[in-house]
C-alpha cells in the first residue's frame, strides 16, 4: 500500500531558484526512509507539502491517497511530526498541551502517553518555556506518536540533542515502528542514525534526486575509485568512466563514485583508464553522502 507519494514536484521561491526540480517517490506502508541531502536540498520543503503547509507550484502529493493541502485535517489525524526547530506554546504547562492534543486526536492511546511521559520523565506541572531543548523535544514526539500515527514525518529531530537523548528519541521511534507497522520518512545529518534506522536511502542534490535504494544495496550497487593523479588523468576523464556519478578531487587523487559494486567497477575502470595503482572500495554512508555530494557540480 502507498502511503505517501510525489509525482514531479517543483517548488521555488522568487529568486526563481527551484528547492525542489521535479522530484518524485513513494513511500510504501511500513517502510523506514532516510531523506539526506545538504542543508538546503529541499528536505524541509518537501516535508511541509507532505504536510499541507506548503504547496508545490506544480506536481502532486498524496497522503493515504488523500492531498494534504485539499483535506488537512483528515490527512493530519493520520500523520505525525517532529522538526528541530518545532515550537511549543511556551506559556503552556505539559499537561495543557497534552490536553490540547488529546481533543485534536481521536485515536489518542492513554496508555502510551503514560508509558512515555514515565520513560522521558517529563515534568508535566513545568511550562514548556521552563524545560531544556532536549525534554521539549521529547514532548513533542509524544504529541507525534501518541495518536500512534500511521506515518510518521521527523525533520531533523534529534539536531541539537546530546547523544543519550537522541538514543532514546531514536529508539521510542523504532520501538512505534516495531509495535504498529508505522511508514517513517525522516532527515537527518547523524548518518549514524540513518543506519540504524532507515532501510531505504532518498538523497536530494540541486532540487533532484541523486540516489534512490535500499542501504542494503548502497554498499553492493556503489563503489569508489581511487585514481592517482598520472598518465594524464583529470576530473573530465574520471566523469567519463561507465557509472561515475561523482568526482571529486582529494588528497593526490581523483576519487570518482560509481553505480557499481566494487569488483564490477574495478574491472570497468581498468579497461577504460588501463592504468595500474587503481583502488575500488565498498563505501560508508557518511563517505558516500561526502563524496556524492562533494563531488557535484
């Protein structure tokens, strides 16, 4: 069952710069989908017409088949959200905001609040411009999930937290996933997290999508080239080479990403380059999402 899908969606500002160029995927029912891209790429737009509070200037979205921006409240029963830089009523206690939720969901689980509200240890008597960045983070994923949402949007939700709380933030995340099957699209710069949490990869690069795949592919589809800075070869050349995506210079070395796995692309590379000294390896996340995206015009 799809769950949340884009069809060519464009998105600029006055400037005329497209965020967003025709981008398009689905996202399928329970699946884990990590958005990477540089700050900029067009994650945090693309989730806000997810959510209805953008609309694209062309394209389409649907959530559960529904447009967000035609029927926001039955799209924003099903769905929830936590952002960096999500604001709170400051002014409010916990408690008020939780009442305040739970008359806006009808689905709301009495039981999984008090099982988080114990597990973070949130002060439910304290005002929320009284708590730290990293407990009103955790109030907000409560909001988010205690509805158990079948989708659940996470912009960078765990920028700015220290490495416990982000831990936990993560797990309660998965720990919804595992219990009801809920879709999860999120972005992220911890590619730690990413791994630990995503098995399937959607990276934006100049309002495109440049990768698209399972991570349990990245590694076997994927591969990195190393070719030393001899027999004339230049960038140009390495941009040439069957399946090169990227090129980047570095440290003596040209080092070009290819859409092959590393046997594959070793022998493709040494009978167009036919050069000895040639290196090929299996690549990181984090290496991959550097040399990607370092290695684009």
């Amino acid at each position: 069952m799809t769950v949340l899908a884009f069809e060519n969606i464009v998105r600029y500002y006055r400037n005329g710069h497209n965020v967003l160029d025709g981008v398009g995927f689905e996202v399928q029912a329970g699946e884990v989908v990590g958005l990477l891209g540089r700050n900029g790429a067009g994650k945090t737009t693309l989730i806000q017409i997810a959510l209805g509070v953008l609309r694209a200037q062309s394209g389409t979205v649907s959530v559960f088949g529904l447009d967000p921006a035609v029927d926001p409240m039955a799209v924003k029963q099903q769905v929830g959200y936590v952002s960096e830089d999500q604001i709170l009523p400051e002014f409010l206690k916990v408690s008020e905001v939780l009442t305040l939720h739970r008359g806006l969901f009808p689905g709301w689980d009495a039981d999984l609040e008090k099982e988080l509200l114990t597990r973070f240890e949130i002060r439910t008597g304290a005002k929320i411009k009284e708590l730290s960045k990293g407990e009103a983070r955790q109030v907000a994923l409560l909001c988010a999930v205690a509805h158990r949402p079948k989708l659940l949007l996470l912009d960078e939700p765990a920028g700015g937290l220290d490495p416990a709380v982000r831990r936990e933030f993560l797990e309660t995340s998965i720990q919804l996933l595992n219990d009801a099957g809920t879709t999860i699209l999120f972005s992220s710069h911890y590619m730690t997290d990413v791994e630990r949490m995503a098995g399937r990869i959607v990276m934006l690069h100049s309002g495109k999508i440049l990768v698209d795949d399972a991570l349990d592919n990245l590694q076997e589809r994927f591969s990195m080239v190393l070719l030393p800075l001899e027999d004339g070869m230049t960038e140009e050349r390495a941009r040439a080479l069957p399946g090169c995506i990227a090129v980047r210079r570095r440290n003596g070395s040209i080092h070009a990403i290819l859409r092959m796995g590393r046997e594959e692309g070793l022998q493709a590379v040494r009978q167009a380059v036919g050069a000895e000294g040639i290196r090929c390896e299996t690549i990181p996340l984090e290496e991959m999402f550097i040399e990607l995206l370092g290695g684009q015009p």
